[in-house]
C-alpha cells in the first residue's frame, strides 16, 4: 500500500507543477509578451539604425566618414548581407507598426 500511496503523491505533485507552468505560462502571456516583442523590435531597429549609420553607403547615403565606417567593418561583416535583405526589401502599407490585425 506504501507504493501506491508514493504513486499518487507523485502524480498530484506531477498535476502540481503542470498546473502552476501552464498558469505561469499564462501570466507571461498576459503581461510580459507584449513587453518582450516591444524590445525585440526596438532592438533590431537600434540595429538597422546603427549599420544604416555606419555602412550607408553600401546603399547610397554616406552619413559617416569612410574612416570610421572601414574602422567598424569587422564587427558588421557577418551582419551585411541580411540587412541589406531587411532594409532594401519591399514592404506593403500594413507592415507599419499598429497596422497589423493582432494589435
């Protein structure tokens, strides 16, 4: 009888834990999802703007000095490619920031 009570307390300690992740979960969903997208697109628009700063010439508007560009060059090379995708692809009327049907 020892064995089936360890059963059971380890199943209700196992429904436990299930039931307080998935209200965890849903507490994030509630109030932190928001949050956390905001700051991934504001990152990766600090992003863009700070290679657009940087490499503008790649795509036609020098902004900083060659200098400096050429001195940062390392540091962005694994990055060009995929923003010359994000900055020169084209983008249709809703793309815009609380156009889109979720907000």
């Amino acid at each position: 009888m020892s064995t089936q009570m360890q059963l059971d307390t380890a199943l209700a300690r196992n429904r436990i834990t299930r039931a307080l992740e998935a209200f965890r979960q849903v507490l994030y969903g509630a109030g932190a999802h928001e949050i956390v997208l905001y700051t991934v697109r504001l990152r990766a628009d600090m992003e863009n703007l700070f290679i657009l700063i940087t490499l503008g010439d790649l795509i036609g508007l020098p902004i900083l000095p060659p200098y400096y560009s050429l001195r940062l060059l390392p540091y962005l090379v694994p990055q060009i490619a995929s923003w010359k995708r994000r900055v020169l692809r084209e983008r249709d009327i809703l793309d815009a920031d609380g156009l889109d049907l979720l907000a």
